[in-house]
C-alpha cells in the first residue's frame, strides 16, 4: 500500500528537542508555565499471571503549552497504556507524570478523580451521546455533575458548540445529527469544563473519510484558538495534521518529529515505526 500523500500548513511555536530535553533531565523539577504534560522515566508493568509485562518502560516526553500533538503506535507499543497514563486513568509503576504544574503521578485515586474531571477533556471514536437528550442537554451534562447552576450551564453549553460550529443544532437529539455532528457534539461536551487538555483517543475511528477531514479541521481550529490537543490515532493521515508527531514502540518513543518531518518521511516511503528525527 503506497504511503498516504498529505499536506503541511504552517507550524506554530514548537519547543526545540534541546528544550524538550531540558525539561524531561532534571527529576523533581517543577515544569515552567509554558509546559502543560511532562513525563519523566515513565514505566508501567502490569502482572499477567506470574509474568511481568513491561507495557512502558521509560517515556520521556514534553508537550508544551498550546501544542498539537499526535502519539501514535502499534500493537503493543504502549501507546494506549501511556494514553491511560496522561489521562490519569491509570498511575505509573515509576517515573514522574506532570500535568499543568501538578505531580500526577504521586495522587491518590480521589485526587487523581478530581484533576482528571478539571483538566482534560476525552473524546472517544464511539460518541456516548444520550440519545433521548438533545446536543445542548449532552454538552451540559459534566456541568450538572460539577454542580454549576442551570444558567451557567447552558451559556457554558451554548459556547463550547458554537466553539465546534454546532450552535445551529443544538436542540436536536443524536438520531437527528450525523456522524460527524455527533462527534462535535462529543467534543463540545469535552470542551465544556475549559480542560487543560483535550485527549482524543481514535476520535474518527467510525467516520468515513470526508467526515474525518471535517473533524480535523475542529481539532485544528480549536489548537488555533490556543487550545492544548493530545490525539491518539493509528492512521498516519490523520496524525499528520497534528502540529507534531509521536510515535512509541516497544513501550518507548521511537521518533518524536515535527508535522513536516513526519510527513516528508511517510511520503518518501518511509515507516511510521522507523526511527525518525527528534525535531529541530
């Protein structure tokens, strides 16, 4: 199958490998303001009756504030452990995971609940839409959990599908919206808490093509607007319109390479999973 041929828009204030270097080499250190996700010797091992697997042994990684990054890899690479990882699903065996300042890593589970609902955003492939609510009602929901009263809500909820250029649909249930309209009513309900960090795992798994330029193009004009994206995908396409890609193997990063690197890499018939750069 012959390498997809994408193109490359112009990319926006990515850290250097020396200062992405930097912040992974001192352990202990607080990240600066301008580094929202810092890992650090992340592992995790997982006890598979008797036998050790080594899911991540050692993640390095720096994103900086208001980047658009994309981690890939495949089967086995790790890439959905330290997915689970960054969205404090799962803690580390060792290593130190940083998120907007705070040592994630070292939480209990009650803390680990409170900053994964005040910082980071999920969207899924599959939508987990109330399909007897309408977009507003869907997009209120995590408010409603959070305790905000109902006018608060619904300004809130109004917002964030205006952010996704939904507003016009809002009082429409599931059944009445297609694919791609689902999925940005499942972004706005991400959004409507302000996270940190929005984490897309797969978000266009169960779109066709066109449907999933439309939602690259959301992912794209929210990182615009300022917006910190961490998006997991397995199609080099789809990663390569993020400003930034990862890619993990044998629980490790493998390459870590700017948008254009990456691409010209794939486009020259290259391997997602050969060593790259490590960007500029």
């Amino acid at each position: 199958m012959s390498a997809p041929q994408v193109s490359v828009t112009g990319e926006h204030n990515i850290a250097t490998t020396a200062e992405r270097q930097a912040i992974v080499a001192v352990p202990g250190a607080t990240p600066g303001d301008n580094w929202i996700i810092v890992t650090r010797g992340i592992k995790r091992d997982y006890d598979m009756g008797g036998e050790i697997v080594h899911a991540l042994r050692g993640v390095d990684l720096a994103i900086g504030r208001n980047e658009y990054v994309a981690i890939m890899g495949p089967s086995g690479s790790g890439k959905s452990t330290f997915m689970n990882v960054l969205g404090c699903l799962d803690t580390p065996s060792s290593g130190e995971y940083w998120l907007n300042g705070q040592l994630v890593s070292q939480m209990s589970d009650d803390a680990l609940a409170r900053v994964r609902n005040k910082e980071i955003g999920f969207v899924f492939q599959t939508f987990n839409l109330l399909p007897r609510s309408t977009a507003l009602q869907n997009v209120e929901l995590p408010l409603v959990y959070a305790g905000i009263p109902s006018t608060e809500r619904r300004k809130r909820a109004q917002e964030a599908l205006d952010a996704v250029n939904l507003g016009g649909r809002m009082h429409h249930r599931p059944n009445e919206l297609s694919g791609g309209q689902r999925q940005r009513v499942a972004i706005a309900r991400a959004l409507v808490n302000r996270p940190s960090i929005l984490l897309a795992d797969e978000p266009t798994g169960n779109l066709d093509s066109n449907t999933s330029e439309e939602i690259m193009k959301v992912f794209q004009d929210l990182a615009r607007q300022g917006q910190t994206v961490v998006m997991v995908t397995h199609e080099p396409d789809i990663a390569a319109h993020a400003r930034r890609v990862v890619v993990l193997r044998d629980g490790l990063v493998s390459s870590d390479e700017r948008r254009d690197e990456f691409v010209a890499r794939i486009n020259a018939g290259g391997s997602v999973h050969d060593v790259g750069t490590a960007g500029t």
